[in-house]
C-alpha cells in the first residue's frame, strides 16, 4: 500500500432545486461580479440558466454571460473568456454545464490568475500554474467528474491536440448538483455518462502496485452501483433516485477516492482517448467504451490478479475451476456486454470511425507526445503498444 495525499475540498449542495443557492454560495466564497459561462442550448432550454440568474439576482452579485462551450472544449473560447473577465473585472468564474463548460471555466481561471502568462503552455505542461481565480459549478450531466477533479481538458482546434492539465488550484470551491437537472439528457449522453464515470474508477483501479482493501471495496461498490442505475436510467430515463445515484458517483469517482493507497493508476485509457477526441471530437465516454475492451485483452496478463478480482466482485464471474485467465476473460467480455446493453459502442466501428493505417500513426504520435512516450501502471504502454491497441480496436 501507498502513502497518499488525499485533498477534495468542494462543498457540495446536492438535491432539489439547490441551483436556486448559488448565489449564496458565491457570496460565501467572496465573489463580487461573476461570469456564468455555459454551453449550448441545454441550459437556456431546461431553465437552469434563469435560476440561476435568478439567485444571482437575490444574492447581489452582478454577472456577465459567455455560452458557446462545445463537448471537447476550445481553446479559441477559453481566450475569448479571459479577454472578457478581464474586461469586465470579474472575479469569480460560475460554470453551468458538464465537463466541457467546468473544464472551459477552469482554463479561464488559470489565465485570468496569469494574464501574461499563455495558458496553453499549461496544457503543454511547459508550465505550472501559480495561480487560479474561483471558481464554483451547477452541474446538468454527471460524467466527467470535473466537479470536484483538479483536471481540466481542452482542445486546442488549431492544431486538433486535446490535453489535460492536473492541479490542485482549478478544483471548484463548490459544486450544486441537482440530479433533476439531468432528466432532460439523451439517452446516449446519460450512457456515455455512466461509462466516464466507471472509467474513472476502473483507471485507478488496475494497477500493478499497492492497492487498499477498503480503497477496492469503494470501488467495486461504486462501479456495480453505477452499472445498475445505468441499467435503470436506459429503461426509465425519469427515475429520480437513479439520477442521483450515478450524479454522485461522478463526483466520488473521480475526486481522489477510488485511487487512495495506489500507485497514481493507469488512466492509459483516457490517453488513448484523448488522442482519439482530438482526431475525430466525438463523445468522450463513448470513445472509453470503444477503446477499452481491446485494452484490456493487452494488457490483461499483465495484471491479472486485478483482473481475477474485477471479474468476480463487479462481474459476478462465479469462481467455479476454471483458471485465471478464464475469469479475467469473462469478466472483459461481461463489461463488453454491459456496454451493449446501455447503447455503447465497444469497438471504432461501432463509434462510427475508422482509422487507416496512417491515422493510427498520428493517434500514436499524440498519445506519445502526451505522455512522454509512456504511459500505464496494469501494463506500462509504449509507442508501439499504443498503435496495436489502436488496431485491434477497429
Ligand atoms: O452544450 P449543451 O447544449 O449544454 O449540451 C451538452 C453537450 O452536448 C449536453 N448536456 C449537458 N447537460 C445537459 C445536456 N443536454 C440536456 N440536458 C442536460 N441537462 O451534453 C453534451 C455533453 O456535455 P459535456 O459537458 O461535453 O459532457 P461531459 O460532462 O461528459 O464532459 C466531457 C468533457 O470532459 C472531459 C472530456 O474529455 C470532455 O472534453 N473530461 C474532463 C475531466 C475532468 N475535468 O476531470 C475528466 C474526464 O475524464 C474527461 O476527460
Ligand atoms: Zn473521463
């Protein structure tokens, strides 16, 4: 087991109609004029974004607008955003969306905190950030976690690299969550949602070194809690209660929890993923569930008593005889089905692309330079790996 450092200072509001306090809890973080940005129409189509107005209102914080923010985030908003505040003095970032627009409110964060420093050259991890203006969020998907993570994602549509950025400062001083606000996504987004949230988890959990019982059982029970409101939410998209469920298992999964007395975990997955998001800007959970069966079926002997385990706590796997490998294959090909069931693809194909031998090149080469070259703890994955898990995953 590891030693660890585990920090998730987000105050949490969660439950009906808790959008209706975020200007309190803005006034309570010390901000004086405020910048809600957003993203496309959910917002405005849902009423979110007039509740919240609407608490700003009563709570007399002044505020600014910025919508646009796209899944897979630009770096061309995130600039605009940070001309504008600076415009505007503003000095408390409000994010009212998912991932995608926290992420955005993180990166404007950062540059507002360093006007003459350029924030892409965080991205680039060419730099650390000294600083990171407050920020909170109402979060309308449950997904990416961003609520309560130090990561933020973005595009840079240039150049088509998507990177992440990791730090403790861009964690929110408050998340709002209201599972209700969730009821108007699509199906395939509520999916796409739930796989990102157990990827969370699983990441940090096929790992070669110190892992903690207690660490495990959270995890496990996280992941099969997941799997079956997923299952719920598929059949009956207005279930409340499953709502809730998957909308704090996003949080938990990817505030630090899950990976605690590990070695860091794997998060080779998201790598791939990002390079893929970045060629082809499709869904992030779905790039996930089409990446990572043919990940699992390289790397798996590697880590194969992490995989014995998965199999029999989260798959149900009955332990009858068979050998090792047997469990930790059935146990893949039980995930590959849940992934079925919920509407997830499990392979490119199925995401509706399909990489030629060239492209599986420059996804390499992403994925290389995003890593230094290597990346992975179940099995440390080179340049090489990463192209054969591209393309057994067509
Ligand atoms: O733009 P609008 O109209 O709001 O539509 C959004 C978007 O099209 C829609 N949506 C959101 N809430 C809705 C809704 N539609 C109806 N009703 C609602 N209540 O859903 C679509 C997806 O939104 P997005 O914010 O992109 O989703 P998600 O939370 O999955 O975020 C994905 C982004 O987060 C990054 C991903 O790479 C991707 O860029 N990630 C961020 C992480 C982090 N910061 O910790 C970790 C993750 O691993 C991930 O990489
Ligand atoms: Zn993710």
């Amino acid at each position: 087991m590891f030693g660890f450092t585990y920090c998730a200072p987000t105050k949490v509001v969660f439950g009906r109609d808790t959008e209706l306090q975020t200007g309190s809890l803005i006034r309570e973080c010390g901000g004086t004029k405020a910048l809600i940005h957003y993203g496309g129409k959910s917002a405005a189509r849902s009423g979110v974004l007039d509740r919240v107005r609407q608490s700003l209102d009563a709570a007399g914080i002044p505020y600014i607008t910025l919508g646009g923010v796209v899944p897979n985030p630009r770096l061309g908003l995130v600039r605009q955003g940070i001309a504008l505040a600076q415009e505007h003095r503003v000095d408390f970032l409000l994010a009212v969306g998912g991932g995608s627009v926290i992420d955005s409110a993180k990166a404007i964060a950062y540059g507002l905190a360093e006007p003459d420093s350029g924030v892409w050259e965080l991205y680039l991890r060419q730099r650390q950030a000294k600083g990171c203006l407050p920020l909170g969020c109402v979060v309308t998907i449950a997904a990416a976690g961003s609520e309560m993570s130090i990561s933020s994602v973005i595009t840079n549509e240039d150049t088509g690299e998507k990177r992440s950025y990791n730090d403790q400062l861009s964690r929110p001083r408050f998340a709002v969550m209201n599972p209700a606000l969730t009821i108007t996504l699509p199906d395939y987004q509520t999916q796409a949602g739930c796989a990102d949230i157990m990827m969370h988890t699983m990441e940090r959990y096929f790992t070669q070194g110190g892992n903690m019982e207690l660490t495990d059982e959270l995890a496990e029970g996280l992941l099969r809690t997941v799997m079956k409101n997923a299952e719920i939410l598929h059949r009956d998209p207005t279930n409340y209660d499953a709502r809730a469920e998957v909308m704090w298992a996003s949080s938990l999964s990817h505030n630090g929890l899950t990976g605690c007395g590990n070695d860091g975990g794997d998060f080779a997955a998201h790598m791939l993923e990002h390079a893929l998001g970045g060629l082809y800007d499709v869904t992030h959970g779905a790039e996930l569930t089409a990446i990572w069966p043919a990940w699992a079926r390289y790397v798996y002997r590697d880590c194969l008593p992490r995989f014995v385990r998965y199999a029999i706590k989260v798959m149900g796997v009955e332990d009858v005889g068979q050998d090792d490998e047997q469990i930790a294959l059935e146990g893949i090909a039980r995930m590959e089905a849940f992934y079925r069931r919920i509407g997830m693809p499990t392979n490119l194909r199925e995401l509706g692309v399909n990489p030629s031998e060239e492209d599986i090149q420059t996804l390499t080469q992403e994925c290389a330079a995003a890593s230094n070259g290597k990346k992975g703890s179940a099995k440390v994955l080179f340049p090489e790996d990463m192209a054969n898990i591209f393309r057994q995953a067509r």
